[in-house]
C-alpha cells in the first residue's frame, strides 16, 4: 500500500496543484463566516424572521458536517477527482442562487445546497491532495499549509464580507466565490489526477437520512422555542428530533461499517479532542456573529470599520495555527489543549464589560486573546484525535475530528445564538421578535431603541459568559482525565514513537484524504 522506495520529490506541478486547491477550500470555510458581518444587510434587504435568520445563518454549517464522511465514502467508489469537479460546479451554481436570492426561505435553501456541495470538496480535495505528494515529509508539509487555509478561511470570512458590503450589495459575498471556482475548473484537469478508488463497502443511506433529519428537528425546536416560546408544536418536533438521533446512534453500534463509530468515544483522549474541536468553534461562530450584529447595529459603526476591527483577531488566529505544532513539540498537546480552553474563556469574558454605548477595546482584546486559543484548536484537533485511537481507526477519528469542526460551527449559532434571542425575547422591548426587527418597525421611540440595544448587549453577554464558563470545565476536565504522558511526549501522541510529529501529520492526511473511510474489519 505505502511506496517504499522511488519516493518522487514533488516537482512545481504538484504545488501549482496545491494552490489551485486551496481556492475552493479557503471558500468553503470563508462561506461558513461570511454572513456574520453581512446579516445587518440582508436584514434590511430581506427581512427574515428570527428562526429563518439563524437558519440562514447555520444551515450551511450542518449539511456539510452531517453529509462530510457520507461523501468521503461515495468519492471512494465514484472517483475523488470527479467528485471534486461537480461539487465546485455545484457550489458555484449555489453560491449564483443565494446572491440574488428574492426571498430568505430561497436564500436558506441555497445555503443548504452550497453546504451539500462543501460536504463534497474537503475530503476529495484531501485525498487528491495526498495523491499528489508521495514523499510523507512533503505532504505533511502540504497538509499543513491545507490546514492552515481551512483555518484562515473561517477567520477571514466576517472580514471579507465586510469588505465587499461597503461597495457592493449583500449578494457579492457569495458572487465573489465564481472566478475562483471558474480558474479551479479550468486548471484542474491539467494539475490533479484522479485517485484510486476502492468500490467496497456500501453507503448507509438510512443513518445519512437519520443524522440530518435528526439535527435539523432538534434545532428547529431549540431556535422556535427560543424565538416564540413553548408550544405543543414544538414539543413534538423536539421530541422527533431526539427520537431520531438516538436511533442513529443506536443503529451507528450495531452496523459493521458505522458512519460514526461512537466506539472510539470509550478513549478519553479522543472524547476531550473532539469536544475541543466543536466548542471553541461553536463559541467562536456565536460570538463572532453576535460581534457583527452589536458593531454596527448597536453602536452604529460602519461595515468597512467593523470588517477592519475584526482583522487583529483574524491575523493572530491564522499565526497561532501555523505555530501550533511547534508550541506543541516543545510543551506537549496536553499542555497545549489546556491553554487552549484558558485562553479562549479570558477572551470571552473580555466581552462583559461592552455596552450599548461603547466597548470597541474590549471587542478587539476579546478577538485578540481568544483568537490564540482558537488557532490551537483548529490546529491540534486532528492530530491529537487520530493519535488517541488505534492505527486501524484512524479513519474514523479523523473523520469525526472534521465533522466537529463543521459541526461547531452550526451549533454555535443554532444553540448560543438561539440563548442570545431568548435573552433579548425576555429583556427587550416585546415589539418583535429580534433585535433587527424590532430596529426595522417605524416611528420608535428613543427610550424604545434604547431598551432593544441594552437587551441585546445582555445577550451577548449571557453567550460569552456561557461559552467561556464550558471551556473551563473543558479545561479542568482535560487537567484531571489525560493522562501525563501525553505531554511528556512532546506533541507525539501516544506510544511516543514519532517525536517529530511528521508521521502523524502525514497519517491525518491519508485518512481524512480516504474521506473516513471504514476499517476493514471492525471487532
């Protein structure tokens, strides 16, 4: 299976092929973020209610993190490269649709099909990635620069949007993805090959069918119950919901070739790894959105400012994840998840003491300080997930480990911005059911406007002192359950046999490359 002998160096070919596959990732993970500085806008132009404005919002996230190992396994029997193709296709025909999207349930629905389409590129783009560079020094290197962009893509995306909305219209952030779609479409039938397939296995239709149903049911209850209040409506679609996700997971233990094996769950280093890969993104998504919304609609700043206020934190997230793995070799990962967690709950807190008449300082010193934790994060998870667990689940870990990324992602806003709507609901003035259509109605009185702006900095507050009072315990957690000897290997993993950390790079990308594929044989 691996080369031995005759490893080609990677000529210019090979990095020409990288860079022509960082555009649609650097896109795909911006697309996650976009909207967080750009939602004033649609607001305005669209008008969605509470529950559509989230789901704008988080839709994208939870299509690519439910459908994201489902197409690992299809790009296994159909060909990567070709997946690869028509999931750019279709994401550049999706991201047409949501730009000159008429109504918020069209636009709601094109962010769905732009995350079907995402679901397709990160695996494919991993695995013909790996196809390209044989030397595992090279690729993880490669990998690395992969993991760098997926990073700097989320961190970018509010700022981008920024951008583009103090010259254009709300419909450019999404137009802006076609020409690097169109030049990804052009070059790459002359720089990538397809990878080898391997037609085994099957697709479980019913758990795919069962882990969206599931997901998208429990949160619509969250987000309706947050936004409107109790109602016998609600209860029976929560209900289903959760019915649906513990026959998931009880369907995932009894399947040979589970798409989640829950298993792996029994090693505690694996748990806290992908815990940590899902809270500080699901604390950073919320944030980050509900930053936008108190920029400019709370203290009036214009989108060009706000985009520029949001790059300190940006810049210093992308560092943080280029030298994370040398942090990590010299003080070990469990020492690194640890500082992880502190950093991103003292930037939290940074956020309590804004109000609705100032705290642009304390806005930036939160991104700042919390940004460091964050490109830990998305640096360390991976590795330090697929490491845990035994060589012959290394697929699955690494699978998972990207489906929590993804996940966070969607849940930071669907459940921490669904807290931030409860909050203003019982604080604000009870004339609409957001604090932007409650901004939207005529003939607002001053003290009214008031009243709507300190609920919503309330809420704000509520979700950064909830996030940071989890990534404590996430960090206490990890104090007292890894073990010593994680750190003691500076950054190895366990069993402390590649101090470089080069190995287990190059083994995160063969795996999450293969798109989570499932273990031959499974005890």
């Amino acid at each position: 299976m691996k080369r031995t002998t005759d490893i080609r160096k990677p000529g210019p070919r090979a990095w020409l092929g990288l860079a022509v596959i960082l555009g649609p990732v650097l896109l795909v993970a911006m697309d996650g973020s976009v909207l967080f500085l750009a939602m004033p806008k649609v607001t305005e132009a669209l008008a969605p209610t509470a529950g559509q404005a989230l789901w704008a919002l988080d839709i994208y996230g939870f299509v690519v993190g439910s459908l994201l190992i489902t197409f690992g396994g299809i790009g296994d029997r159909y060909g990567r490269l070709k997946l690869l193709m028509s999931g750019v296709a279709l994401f550049g025909l999706a991201s047409l649709g949501a730009a000159f999207a008429s109504s918020p349930d069209m636009l709601i629905a094109f962010r769905a099909l732009m995350g079907l389409a995402g679901a397709t590129l990160l695996p494919s783009a991993l695995a013909v990635l790996g196809e390209l560079f044989e030397d595992p020094r090279q690729r993880a290197q490669a990998i690395g620069i992969f993991a760098a962009a997926f990073a700097a893509g989320f961190a970018i995306g509010p700022a981008v949007g920024g951008q583009l909305l103090s010259h254009f219209w709300w419909g450019s952030v999404f137009l802006v993805n076609l020409p690097v779609l169109v030049l990804f479409l052009v070059l790459a039938p002359f720089l990538l090959r397809e990878v080898a397939t391997s037609r085994t296995g099957r697709i479980d239709v019913l758990s795919t069918v069962q882990s969206v149903a599931g997901l998208l049911l429990s949160i619509y209850a969250v987000k309706h119950l947050a936004a409107e209040g109790w109602s016998a409506t609600v209860t029976a679609v929560g209900v289903a919901g959760l019915t649906v996700l513990v026959w998931f997971v009880r369907r995932q233990l009894t399947l040979e070739h589970p798409l989640i094996d829950f298993r792996l769950f029994r090693d505690r280093v694996f748990t806290v790894a992908i815990i940590t890969g899902l809270l500080p993104l699901a604390a950073w998504s919320a944030t980050a959105y509900l930053s936008g919304v108190y920029l400019q609609s709370v203290l009036g700043i214009p989108i060009l400012r706000a985009a520029l206020l949001a790059l300190p934190g940006a810049l210093l997230l992308t560092v943080t994840c280029i030298v994370t793995p040398m942090l990590v070799a010299r003080i070990g990962k469990r020492t690194a998840l640890v500082t992880c967690h502190l950093f991103v709950a003292a930037g939290l807190l940074l956020l309590l003491p804004v109000a609705s008449s100032g705290g642009v300082g304390w806005y930036i010193a939160s991104t700042v300080l919390a940004g460091v934790g964050y490109g830990i994060s998305f640096s360390l998870v991976a590795e330090t997930a697929v490491a845990a667990v035994p060589a012959e689940r290394a697929g699955s870990a690494a699978a998972i480990a990207e489906t929590s990324n993804e996940l966070g992602n969607a849940l930071g806003i669907a459940l921490l911005g669904s807290l931030s709507v409860l909050v203003f609901r019982l604080q604000g003035p009870d004339l609409a059911g957001t604090f932007g259509e409650t901004l939207g109605l005529p003939g607002l009185a001053p003290a009214v406007i008031d009243e709507a702006k300190d609920a919503f900095v309330t809420g704000l507050r509520a979700v950064a002192v909830t996030a940071a009072l989890l990534h404590v315990v996430l960090g206490l957690v990890t104090l007292r359950r890894i073990p010593r000897g994680l750190e003691d290997e500076g950054g190895a993993g366990r069993g402390g046999e590649d101090p470089g950390g080069e190995g287990s790079k190059a083994a995160v990308a063969e795996v999450v490359a293969a798109g989570g594929e499932r273990e031959a044989a499974m005890p």
